[in-house]
C-alpha cells in the first residue's frame, strides 16, 4: 500500500493524536511510493492493475509499519487499529480482487489475538507480523504460543515484509565486509530459523509464514544447510528435519529472481510465489509479462500457474482463484516521466 499520509493524524483518538505517525517528507504524486494513486484510492488501485493484466493483489502495509518502531504499547495498538479500519474500507470496493492483509501489535497476545479475530471477521485474508520482532521476544520465545495457535485456527497467514519490527536496524553504518547491518536476508534467516528450529511448526503443523519481497533463490541452500547444521538428533528436538517445515509450512514472495526461477525446475514449485510489489520503486508494473517470461518462461504452463497465481489463491482464498483481470479501460493517470525516473532501470528490460 502507499496509505494516505494525513491517516493517523486524522483518525487517531484524540487523546493521542498529537503523537500520530507524521510523513512531512512525502507528498502524493511526487515522491516514490506515492506515484500513483492506486496507492491509497481502490479505485485507482484497480485501474492500474488492469492495465498490467493483474486479477487480484495481496496488500502489505508500507507506513504503517512504523507503527512497530513505537515503543509505546497502547500508541501502537491505536495506530495498527487505524491501519486496520481503513485496509478493510479499501479491501470493501472488491474484496475479489483486494485480499489485505491486518496487522497486530505482539506486546499484549490477548489482544493480538482479538484484533486478529476482528479481522478476520471484516475479510482480512492473513496477518502481518514484523520480520525483526522484540530481540527479547525472538520467534522461538513462548511468548506468541497462543498467537500461532489463533492464527492457525482462524487460517490466518502468518506474513513478514522486509524492514519491518523493532529488531529492525534499518540501514546502519556500521559493515561486515561490503554488506550494511541492516541486510534483510538476515533478518529472513532469524524469523525463519527460529520459527522452524523452536517447533512452531511442529506444534502448529497448518500454519503458514510468508516472507515478502525476500527473494526466494537463497531458500533451497537455506533449507539444506538446515538439515546439514541442525538436523534430527543433533542440535535439535524436532521430530523431522527442518527442510522438511521449510517445504511444508514457508512460502516466499520474489519480485524478480532469475535464480529463483532456475531452481524452480526443482524447489519451489509450491511454496514461490510472484509478486509485482506496486506501486514501490521496485516493481515491476507496468511490464510484469517481461520479467515472468525471462524468469519463468522455460517452466511448464502448470507450474507457471502455481506460482503467478495458484498458489497464492491456495494460501490466500482458499485455493478458489479471483476473477479474470478486468479490460484495460479507456481513461487512467498517465505513466509519466516521474515514474519513469523512479521505475526506468526496471521498465527499461520490460518487452
């Protein structure tokens, strides 16, 4: 999403409504994520994705994950609720096509779980958690026992963006080599490991973990050094090695992944999904048909369909796929040069 940069100041309770998240910085129409106003206008969101031949996008948050650098429990749970209200407003125009995402504050699990309950009453199709969470509260800590359990329950997917959580670090000065501290692959490794290692999925064999805008190359060599270094018996209580959750219970979301496609011949062609990631600087919209025929062009139209739609209808909609794109229309905002400026090292290996 590119939500509207006045929200939280205008739909916070008054009580804390001078703390409200604040993005002078920005302004619609000029700066990177808010070029177009398929953003934060359903409307427009769904011309757009006409235009690219999309039938139906999973939305993650991209300002209101701030709200997870707060600090302040009850200031948090005031901003994700307002996030949320909005999302299921937006999601509302064609919940066909809009499957949203809710996210929660994991200070209080009671109260995550009833946000995540009230979400998925309004149509919500899975949650967002953050990638880095609490460094005192891993992954692995008991702490979201119920959690996952209510997550699994309500068949709400668990989804974890790049940069996002208070263990986020951001990009630092500080380097290892010529990677900056704050490498989100890193950040993947950590949420993952610690998930699959401390039995989440073992104890929770339905749940699903999504990590987003990850890439999905790194996985397979990930899930092999897994079961290399940890295994069954040695470092490990787990009854099975860890690929084997990896496989069954992790999804990835690449937005452009030539060596991701090249695995798929082999690993993958259930858990990878493609994404577009509009309307950041990095997608790939419009042109997303170039990059798929480049990095999926040699697989079978069978799994080329697993992983531009199928599977995430599986994950998301209960294996049931949205409706067919709708027609270009006559009348859209124009792709300008702006957005070629932000968009041109992409656009420009489009066909």
């Amino acid at each position: 999403m590119a939500e509207p940069l006045d929200l939280w100041e205008t739909r916070l309770p008054s009580k804390v409504r001078d703390r409200a998240l604040r993005f002078p910085k920005l302004k619609l129409y000029e700066t990177n994520h808010h070029l177009r106003g398929g953003g934060w206008d359903p409307y427009e969101r769904l011309t757009d994705m006409a235009l690219d031949g999309i039938s139906a996008e999973v939305l993650y948050p991209t300002l209101g994950k701030q709200a997870w650098l707060i600090e302040d429990p009850e200031l948090e749970e005031a901003c994700i609720r307002v996030y949320n209200d909005w999302l299921i407003e937006f999601c509302s125009v064609n919940p066909a096509r809009f499957w949203g995402l809710c996210m929660v504050s994991l200070f209080d699990i009671d109260g995550a779980v009833k946000e995540l309950e009230r979400c998925k009453k309004e149509g919500m199709r899975g949650v967002s958690i953050p990638m880095s969470p609490n460094p005192e509260f891993p992954y692995s800590s008991n702490h979201y026992e119920r959690f996952w359990a209510a997550a699994t329950a309500l068949e709400m997917p668990l989804n974890l963006h790049i940069n996002s959580g208070p263990g986020w670090k951001g990009h630092g000065s500080d380097r290892a080599g010529m990677l900056p501290e704050g490498v989100h692959k890193f950040d993947t490794l950590k949420a993952v490991g610690d998930a699959v290692a401390s039995g989440v999925f073992e104890r929770h064999p339905d749940l699903k973990m999504i990590v987003a805008e990850c890439g999905v190359g790194w996985i397979p060599f990930f899930a092999q050094e897994f079961d290399a270094y940890v295994g069954v018996g040695k470092r490990s209580e787990l009854s099975r090695p860890p690929s084997d959750y990896v496989w069954r219970n992790v999804y990835g979301a690449f937005i452009s992944d030539p060596v991701g496609g090249f695995l798929l011949s082999k690993y993958g062609q259930d858990n990878f999904m493609w994404s577009n990631d509009y309307p950041h600087p990095a997608c790939i919209w419009p042109g997303a048909s170039g990059v798929i025929e480049r990095d999926l062009g040699h697989m079978s139209p069978a799994v080329r369909h697993k992983v531009i739609a199928g599977t995430a209808a599986r994950v998301f909609n209960g294996g049931v796929l949205p409706p067919p794109a709708d027609p270009v229309p006559e009348e859209y905002q124009p792709i300008d040069d702006l957005w070629l400026q932000w968009h041109e090292p992409i656009v420009a290996g489009m066909s």
